[in-house]
C-alpha cells in the first residue's frame, strides 16, 4: 500500500473510535505573487501527517473529569521518520500526548490503545 492508502485506512480505522478524533495535517509551503511565504500544517518542520485529539478520563483522584490529549501519528509506507518528525513525536511524548510512526491502521490502534 501506498502512503495515502495507509492513511485512508487508518482514518476508516480510528473514524469509528468514540474516544478519537484524527485529522490529515496537510503541511507545506505557499509561495505568493507579492513575494511573501506562507508556511501552513501543524508542526512544521515535520509535523505528523494525522493529528488529533483523544478524550481520557482522568482518575478519581483527578476529580473524574475528560480530558483531551493530542494525537500525533506518522504514518510511512516505507522508510524511516526524519530527523524532524522523530522530534516532533519525541515533543508530543513529553508534554503528555500520544505519538507514533505507524505503518497500518493496527499499528495506529496501538498506539492509541498503549496510551490508556
């Protein structure tokens, strides 16, 4: 499967989640007549090519309340993450969201499911 194939399959995947809202994280340059450059996606350079948001219940301790937390997953065909979208995900971790490069929608419910 091609990329964009993963990626549709994966969105069919996580679609139907009730806890899981993905979204494609279009990303790239614009360049304008005027000479002004307009950069546009979530997290460039190398952001995730599928973010979102995933709701969490929080403890009792905590009051009980829903939370969000960000989604952030690559997703490769073949290949390696670069050096920026491994720091991307590497940031997303550390402020407490979820993140991973994924290959197939299940490596995606994985993720997703490793986060609870």
């Amino acid at each position: 499967m091609t990329e964009a194939q993963i990626q549709a399959a994966i969105m069919l995947a996580v679609g139907g989640r009730e806890d899981t809202r993905v979204f494609r994280n279009n990303a790239g340059v614009a360049h304008y007549p005027d000479g002004s450059v307009v950069r546009y996606g979530v997290g460039n350079p190398g952001g995730s090519d599928l973010i979102g948001i995933q709701a969490v219940t929080i403890t009792p301790a905590m009051v009980g309340q829903v939370i969000g937390r960000f989604v952030a997953l690559e997703v490769k065909a073949n290949g390696r993450a670069t050096q920026e979208q491994r720091a991307f995900i590497a940031m997303v971790l550390r402020f407490g969201g979820v993140a991973g490069v994924v290959r197939s929608p299940e490596e995606a419910v994985a993720v997703l499911e490793a986060s609870r």
